[in-house]
C-alpha cells in the first residue's frame, strides 16, 4: 500500500493520497477484530475505533504498518517499514534528489536534517507527513 505507484501523482493531492491510506487502514481494521487489532498493532483501540468510523486520527507510519502488519494480506510491520524506506529512497535516486530539494519542493516545512532523520525511520513520521513526501516525489519522479 504504502509502496504502490501512484496514478497521476500531479493531478493528485496529498489529502488524497492520505485519505487512501487511512481507506485502506480502515478496512483492515474492519476485517479484524478491533481489540486483537490493537493488542498486535499497539494502537490504542480508540483510535481504531475512530479510523473504522471515517475520521482521521493521526498515526505514525510506524502504527500505521502495525495495523497492517495485523493482516494476512500485507507483510509484518517491521517489513513493510523497510520497504517504505527503501522505497523513498529509491525514488528520490531515480528523481535525482536530495533531501534539500525535497525540503524545498515541500515549502521548506522540513529543514534537511529533520527529514532525513524522518525518511529513515530515526524520527517519527505521520502518515500524512508520509503521504505528502510520497506524492511530491512521485510528482517529481520522470520514472
């Protein structure tokens, strides 16, 4: 999920993009049952509670591959945040960028050193701070 291209990432928003992910969280969540949820994921129940009812709690990456991690359908938490740092990181290689143009491409919201610490797992990172670096570099991305 948090890998996945994505479709006409220039046309897209990053609320988009984030509203996807927490789509895709509350299904999984739906799928289980909250409790068990919670107790493998060490997500607070309340906040599954609420991500099953539509709204948006924030989440880290880090709970959000919890959750995940709670279904067969997605690779254990720690797997998928291999991959989502490897991800990153392969893509801004192929976009030819470095975490200063990011934090610049990103209205210098980050300075440079905050947002290495966040791309590589160091710092944490809500998924919708995720969801905004994923679509501007996949906007920026000619691959």
């Amino acid at each position: 999920m948090f890998t996945e291209a994505i479709a006409d990432p220039e046309e897209t928003t990053d609320e988009a993009v984030h509203a996807d992910y927490e789509a895709t969280l509350a299904a999984v969540v739906e799928a289980g049952d909250i409790d068990a949820v919670a107790a493998e994921s060490g997500v607070d129940s309340d906040v599954l509670d609420a991500l099953a009812a539509g709204e948006s709690p924030e989440l880290t990456v880090e709970e959000a591959a919890g959750i995940l991690g709670t279904s067969d359908d997605y690779p254990a938490a720690d797997d998928l945040l291999l991959e989502v740092q490897d991800h990153l990181m392969l893509q801004m290689s192929s976009a030819v960028m470095d975490v200063e143009a990011l934090a610049s491409g990103l209205d210098d919201d980050y300075d440079a050193k905050e947002l290495q610490q966040k791309l590589e797992g160091r710092q944490p990172m809500t998924l919708a701070e995720y969801a905004r670096i994923h679509r501007y570099v996949a906007a920026e991305n000619p691959y």
